[in-house]
C-alpha cells in the first residue's frame, strides 16, 4: 500500500472524519426518502388485451369487431391521475379531455376504465367510490381488503423509478387472469389505480389487468403546493353488496328486453 | 356460326340472370338491437357488473343506429 494512504488510513483523525461523513450521508439519503410524502401521476389506459380477447377465434361479427375496435381506440385516449399524501390519495379521469366523437362512447369507457373518482385513506383503511349511472350518484363505500401479492425480483424501469413486479393470483381477484403490478419501494406509499390500494411496498406506476393496462406516464413528486384530498361529506353511501345488488337490477331489466 | 351464337346468347343469358339476382337480393342490414345484446353480455361477462352491460348496450345501440341513418 502506498505510503501516503496507509497514512490516510492509519490516522486517528482521518478515521473520525471519514466516519462522521459516511453517518452524515446516510442520514440525508435516509431524511431524503422519507421525504416523498405527495405527489400526482398521470396514468395512461390500453385496453388491447380487450380487443384481442373479444375478436379471438373469429367469434365476433364485422359489427361486433368494429365495437370492440372502438372502445380500444377511444381507451387510448383517457388520461387517470391520481393524487396522494402519505395517508388519503384520490383516483380519478381526468377532465375535460376529448376521447371519441361520440359522447355515449367517452361515457362507456371512462365507466370501463374507471367506475368513477376513488377515494382512499390508508389510515382508517377505507375507500370510497363515487360514481354516476343515468345521472344518479352512487357512493359506495368499503374496507381496504389486504391483497395477497406475490412480490417478486423481477424488475424494469417505468420512467426514472425502478419498479419491481408483483403478481395477484387470479383465484384472489376472481378474474380470469392474474393481476400483475409494477410498484416503485422508492415511492413509499401503497397507492395505485382504482382499487388496487394498501398491499404492495410502494407505489403501482402499471398495472395490468385481463381488461386494461394502466401505465404511469408523468410522476410529480412533492409538488409546492400540498395535496389535499377533499373528501365528500353530507352523503349517502352504500356497501358494495347494495351497489351490486342495483347493478343485478339493470342486468335484469336487460335480460328483459329493455 | 350457329355454335358462336349459341354460346354467345348463353353467355349473356347468365350474366343478366346473375346481376337479376343480385339487384333481388338487397344487401342484409345489421340487426342493431342483436348488436347491442351481444356487445352488453360480453362486457358484463368480463366485468360482472349490470350497470356496464347496460351501458354497453345503449352506447352499441346509439352507435349503430347512427351509422344506420
């Protein structure tokens, strides 16, 4: 060892110093982490794999196929955001954004891609969904259930976060397939799309359902101005069940004739 | 001579028979009602969820008629 470092290395106060530094800079990494408390992202909707699926094995009509085309197509066209403290976050469409030419359609896959502006508080461990169907309010709420993901060392990169990829057991979600999440540690809050909240160890920035992916786009991290959930007061709710149960009715009526 | 005219007249004979038939048969048009059914079960069979299948169903019946018209 050269003569110079060996007297680096060997010198009481030297040893101090580089000891005292090292402490130093992990704690501002430490401060720094911890200090992600709000922060928005803008996720962007596909919804391919609803297309493939309705036109696999040639079962759908020319006219069918074109409907299904159409609600893909129109899906590109949604922008989600969600906003997030350390403890409530908000997910909702975003506003004002043109998605089809025709109203009825934007309607129909806004409804597709999200039921409607989901509230989450992670401290009380509630969720409340808000959401319209032939301009009348439904605000169901319910209890964060804790979902049993399977986290993985499988890893990517979604912007400048390094997600890693969690997988949902179909036979939790009751869907075809499973359910698979890109969560980023770095971003310690388990928030995500729609319901998706309260399980994984940061937050969702993709999400991919049998149905729809939901990619983050643009994360804003700690913005200047604090993010405040205004949560609804003065109304009525509901539990999933009685929502259900009103949705079994219009199924129902369906089955009818119309 | 007479050959010639024969399969000349047999010729025309099948053509004018076969556009007869397609000006008879008009083209079949989309039943919009079957369309919107169709669209609305598969969208609750994903979803099984009553208030998406009957907008499923409004939204392919809107959208069909329109381009009926």
């Amino acid at each position: 060892m050269p003569d110079f470092l060996s007297g680096i290395l060997f010198n009481k106060n030297m040893k101090k110093y580089i000891l005292v530094y090292l402490s130093f800079a992990s704690l501002v990494t430490n401060v720094l982490s911890a200090q992600i408390v709000s922060g928005k992202v803008w996720y962007n909707v596909s919804m391919e794999d609803f297309y493939k699926d309705g036109v696999k094995d040639g079962r759908a009509s020319p006219e069918l196929d074109r409907m299904f085309r159409m609600t893909a197509d129109a899906a590109n066209n949604i922008q989600l955001e969600l906003l997030f403290n350390q403890e409530q976050s908000i997910f909702q469409h975003q506003k004002g954004l043109s998605i089809s030419d025709y109203e009825e359609l934007d309607e129909l896959v806004k409804m597709l891609t999200s039921d409607g502006t989901y509230y989450t508080d992670i401290k009380d461990g509630t969720q409340l969904l808000q959401t319209f169907y032939e301009g009348r309010e439904y605000n169901i709420e319910s209890e964060i259930e804790k979902q049993d993901w399977t986290l993985t060392k499988e890893k990517k990169q979604i912007g400048k976060f390094l997600c890693y990829k969690a997988i949902l057991d179909k036979s939790n979600t009751g869907l075809n397939e499973d359910t698979i999440a890109w969560y980023a540690p770095e971003i310690p809050v388990s928030f995500g799309p729609v319901d998706f909240v309260g399980s994984l160890p940061g937050l969702i920035l993709e999400l991919k359902l049998p149905i729809a992916t939901y990619t983050a786009s643009k994360v804003e991290l700690n913005p200047k101005k604090e993010v405040i959930i205004n949560w609804p007061t003065d109304i009525e709710t509901m539990t999933e069940e009685e929502y259900k149960s009103e949705g079994d009715k219009v199924k129902a009526q369906l089955d009818g004739g119309w | 001579m007479k050959k010639r005219i024969f399969l000349l007249s047999t010729v025309f004979a099948i053509g004018f028979t076969s556009s007869s038939l397609n000006a008879a048969t008009p083209e079949m048009p989309v039943d919009c009602e079957d369309l919107a059914f169709d669209y609305a079960d598969y969208i609750y069979d994903k979803y099984n969820d009553g208030f998406k299948a009957g907008k499923a169903f409004t939204t392919a019946l809107a959208l069909c008629e329109a381009a009926m018209n």
